[in-house]
C-alpha cells in the first residue's frame, strides 16, 4: 500500500536498534506521516538482526498525552470515549486471548493502560477475581471509571503509590509495550508487581505485518507515528521478556499484533476458542446496568445485539424497537426514511462531527439487521446500502480511526451481490448506490494499488539494454568483492 501517509522506500542507515543494539545493515524501510500532519514524516528503520522496526526520531518527534484537565475541558472528548466504547475497545479479540488463561485461579487483576476500561470491565463482569484495578494516565481513564463504575487510577505504573506494596494474580497491557521508551525497564516494573505464581499478557504490534500488502488500516494502527517507539519482531519480544528477568515466555501472532504471556513458571493455555457467547453474555447484563450517558446505554444495547446475531441467539423485538426508537430520539434517525440523514451523513468532515450524527457503531447495527432478514427484500438492500454508505463516508472522513469499517465494507459488498443480479428500479436504492460509488473513488486507500518491490537485479535486466546490462552486472560482482 502506498499512499500520502506512507512512502515505501529503501535505504541503509547507521541508527542503532533500541531493541537489541546493533548497529550493522540497517535499513530505512519507509516514512510515515506523523498523527499530527504538522510535524511531517518520520523514518521507519528495520533491524537487519532482530528484524524489529523503530522510528530513530521518536525520542525527539512522540507527542505525550495532554494534561487531564485540559482535556476534560474539551466538550468533544465524550464523542472519543464513545467511539472507544461503541467500536474500538477490542472485546471481539482481547477476549478470546484472555479466555485462554486459567483465569479460575485469579483473585486480583491489574490492567496497564486500560484506556476506558471495557476489557477490565469484562474481567470484573464475567470473571471470579476479587480485585481489578486499572492504569491509565490519559483523560479516558477518568471519564471510563465513571462511565464503567470502575477503579481506574489516572496515573503512570512508576507513579502509582497506591499500588506499591501491591502484587496481582494477572497483570496486562494490551498494544502498552511500543509507548514505552525502554521497555525491559517496563517490564521489570510489571515483575515487581506480580505475585509468585502470577501471569502477564501483553500484545504489541508485530513487525511482521510491515509490509505493503498489509491492509492500510491496520498498517496505521501498527504504526501509530507519532506514539510509538518500535514495533517488535517475535524472537525479540521474547528476549525482551527473559532480559528482564522472566523465565518463561510464550508468543503467538494475534492478527496484526503479538500475544506474549511472560511468567516466572510454564503456563498451560486453553485452546483459542471463538468466544462470542462469553461476548454476547457481558453485553446481555450491560444492557441492565444504569449508566452515565444515555448514549452508552444505546451503545450496549446495539454491541449487545451485534453479539446475539453472531452466536445464533434470538434477538427481543423490545430490544430493536429500543435501539431504533432511541436512534430518534437523540439523533432524528428514521430507518424507514433515511433520505434527510444521508444529507447531513455527507457533510461531516471530521470523526467528531461523524460521532455527533449517529453512533459509530451504527453500519455493523444495520448490517446484521439486513442479514437477520428472511424475505430478502427491499428493507435488507436498504439497510446494506446504507451501512455501505456510512463506511465509506467514514473511512473518507478518518480512515485511520475508523479503519475497523473497511473490514465491514468488504463484507457488506459481498452481500450485496446478489441484489445485483435483480436489478431492482428503486429511487431510494439507485441514490445510496451512486453517492456511494462516487465516495469509493475518493478514498486513496481503497483504490491504490499493491506496489510491487521487484528486485534491483531484475528491474535492471528488464529495462537495460543487453550490453549495459552486463557492464552494470560486472561492476556490481567487483564492488562486491571490494567490500567482502
């Protein structure tokens, strides 16, 4: 993938590895737009030995998290922690790891770096632990712990006093390690706080995925320039664990990131499962539970129903006559007529202006009603041409933090297939389609090619004439042998 954001390169450099320290064939492998377009383009370099990857200006370029109190102050932040809540929060695959654990045996459980805190909620929901407690030391923390009635302490682990003489059963951080200037020391942290039989999981971007096939949503998110200092290769990752003191580490690949569970013993991990009734389960007593925001209530009851059309489990119609009838009331949505919503759809231009119109979690609603349909009618082609819609719109507004919609859109297109055989003449139908074929070709990510890296050797054959060729390819074998 090649676009404004990311341009593929090759050069050597003579930066060292944070990760490993060395310091021969490195290589710049690409340059990344900064979070903040302002501060321009910052340097990937690749690890010629531990094949990890790290921006050799993060030191100088990271930007850290405003003050607490200023960004409480901000009106527009609720619509962060909703998009956290209503979309980003990770369940569909933090669970699955965290089920994998012999969790039965944990009294007490500390999360670092809990954001709003949903993963932790769902430990206190669903697991027999006594005690959790999060970390986190940006402004989510403290808006989730009141949202989620959670213990959240709005601090950094170091800072933490009230933790000092703590130790845990289970201690995680997910997508934590590649923030941390020094990440052996942040481990060693993590050992400190852990009880004699203890566990920790993290995850962390993988290295591996740095490649131009990646797709473009997921490459940002490994990346994140701006706030991440590297992005580690599995046999380093492990090393980083035994460094730091640990005698045990276990890493698997987690889609685009690493799952490592580091212990001072063997752990024996459960089978990896498909976890959505565990899922639909937590989301079944959210929708019972008082909240802060009437909006999270919407929110829960919309995850909620997601949760129960992917396990197969029968949806309460007061269920769905709620969430639609609360789609009216706080944001004038009428499915039945959605014509005046697709207007102002098109006028947002930022993902707050996106969040005020309707919850982020809207298409995935829409798509699992059409999906629920029998008949296979009109209503079904409706609400699939609208959750089309709201993706593209989407990913045009913000592709980086609403990447998870072009996943979705991929599965919507293939279900609209078959309408396409139909042919059916429908106004409503005919205009979703053409405004959003025409928002599809303003979309870079979706309509750049895959470049190929083809091979200097090879590029060099095909586009010289025979003679020079031979000259080029003798005068590479002698610099070779020079520096051999």
């Amino acid at each position: 993938m090649q676009s404004s954001r990311i341009i593929w390169q090759r050069s050597s450099t003579s930066a060292q590895c944070p990760l490993c320290h060395n310091e021969q064939k490195n290589q710049i492998i690409l340059q990344s737009q900064h979070f903040l377009a302002e501060r321009g383009y910052l340097d990937l370099a690749q690890c010629s030995a531990c094949e990890s990857a790290w921006f050799p200006e993060a030191t100088a370029k990271n930007v850290s998290y405003p003050p607490i109190e200023q960004v409480l102050q901000d009106p527009n932040f609720v619509y962060l922690i909703h998009h956290y809540l209503e979309i980003v929060n990770g369940l569909n695959w933090k669970v699955p790891m965290l089920e994998r654990l012999p969790f039965e045996q944990f009294n007490s459980v500390l999360e670092i770096g809990c954001n709003a805190g949903v993963a932790l909620d769902y430990c206190r929901t669903l697991w027999p632990a006594k005690e959790v407690i999060g970390l986190e030391p940006s402004a989510y923390g403290v808006i989730g712990s009141k949202v989620l009635d959670l213990p959240i302490l709005a601090s950094y682990l170091v800072e933490a006093n009230a933790l000092k003489e703590k130790q845990f059963d289970f201690i995680y951080a997910t997508e934590v390690l590649e923030h941390i200037a020094d990440p052996v020391q942040f481990l060693q942290e993590l050992k400190t706080q852990l009880s004699t039989n203890g566990m920790i999981l993290l995850t962390t971007p993988r290295a591996e995925v740095l490649q131009p096939q990646t797709a473009p949503g997921e490459l940002y998110a490994a990346l994140s320039t701006g706030s991440h200092y590297f992005v580690t290769s599995a046999q380093q990752l492990e090393q980083l664990a035994y460094q730091a003191g640990f005698s045990y580490c276990h890493v698997e690949a987690l889609g685009i990131t690493h799952m490592a569970v580091i212990a001072n013993q063997p752990v024996q991990l459960k089978p990896a499962q498909n976890q959505a009734e565990r899922i639909y389960e937590y989301y079944k007593r959210k929708t019972h539970v008082d909240t802060l925001y009437a909006r999270t209530h919407l929110g829960h009851l919309l995850n909620y129903h997601q949760q129960a059309l992917s396990c197969t489990k029968p949806i309460e119609p007061a269920i769905i006559t709620e969430i639609e009838q609360l789609l009216k009331q706080y944001f004038e949505l009428d499915l039945q007529a959605p014509e005046a919503f697709t207007q102002r759809l098109l006028a947002t231009d930022h993902l707050i202006s996106f969040g005020r119109l309707m919850p982020y979690s809207l298409p995935f609603y829409l798509t699992a009603q059409a999906q629920s349909q029998t008949d296979g009618g009109f209503k079904e082609q409706v609400y699939l041409e609208l959750a089309r819609l709201i993706c593209l719109q989407g990913l045009k507004t913000d592709f980086q933090n609403l990447f998870v919609y072009h996943s979705l859109l991929e599965q919507i297109e293939v279900a609209l297939q078959p309408f396409a055989q139909l042919n059916l003449d429908q106004p409503l139908v005919n205009e979703l389609q053409q405004t959003a074929n025409q928002l599809h070709t303003k979309i870079p990510e979706l309509n750049q090619a895959v470049p190929k890296i083809v091979p200097l050797k090879k590029a060099l054959k095909k586009h010289t004439k025979p003679k020079f060729y031979r000259i080029l390819q003798a005068s590479f074998t002698k610099l070779r042998q020079q520096l051999a």
